[in-house]
C-alpha cells in the first residue's frame, strides 16, 4: 500500500512530458526500429515475435508491446542507468536497439539511424 504522504510527495518521471517525442522520433525508420525491436525481445528476453513496437519511455527504460500469434504482451527493458535527459534516454535507447552498429558509429561517425 501506498503512503498517501509518498504520493502527494512524489515527482514526476523526468521524461513526463518528452516520452511521446522520443517514441515518435524513433518511429521515423519504422521498418528498422521493428526489427531492432523483435531483434531486443529475442536477445535479451528469448522472446520470438512476429510484431514489437516501443510503446512507452522512462528514465529507467522502455515498454514494447509484442505481438506472436494472437498473444500480444507488453515487455520492460531496463536501462543499466537512469536516464538524467530526453537526450541519454534516447541514446540509451539506440544502443539498446543497435549494440553493434552502435560501437562502430562511436569510431566513424556521430550521426545515429532508427
């Protein structure tokens, strides 16, 4: 049960207000953001979906609805730190959906796709 005080006390989430911005602005290259997010379920979760999007962003990490056969579920992927901007929170993501491309990118390039 919830302390009424801890309620009354408690602050809004960082990304509150960003949260639909980040999602909408991973969604520009939908098809690469699709797979990259099937690809998360199966890697970090041994989860084989037909169908993933990101569906919610917080500090602490993201929320992706998955869909296989006529099952659909919403799965959490913690980030490993809590993310302080809108800015960290994205770059953590984009390392979460692409850890390859990403530790080449750090080398050639500071332009990130998604």
């Amino acid at each position: 049960m919830i302390n009424p005080q801890d309620f009354q006390d408690a602050e809004p989430d960082i990304l509150a207000n960003s949260a639909s911005e980040i999602i909408e602005r991973l969604k520009e290259n939908s098809d690469q953001c699709a797979t990259a997010l099937r690809s998360l379920c199966h890697r970090k979760k041994s989860l084989t979906v037909e169908e993933a999007s990101l569906i919610g962003v917080d500090s602490l990490g993201i929320d992706v609805r998955a869909f296989s056969g006529l099952e659909a579920r919403t799965v959490r992927f913690s980030f490993n730190a809590q993310a302080l901007s809108e800015r960290s929170a994205e770059k953590k993501i984009r390392r979460m959906l692409f850890p390859r491309y990403q530790r080449k990118s750090v080398k050639t390039s500071t332009e990130d796709d998604c």
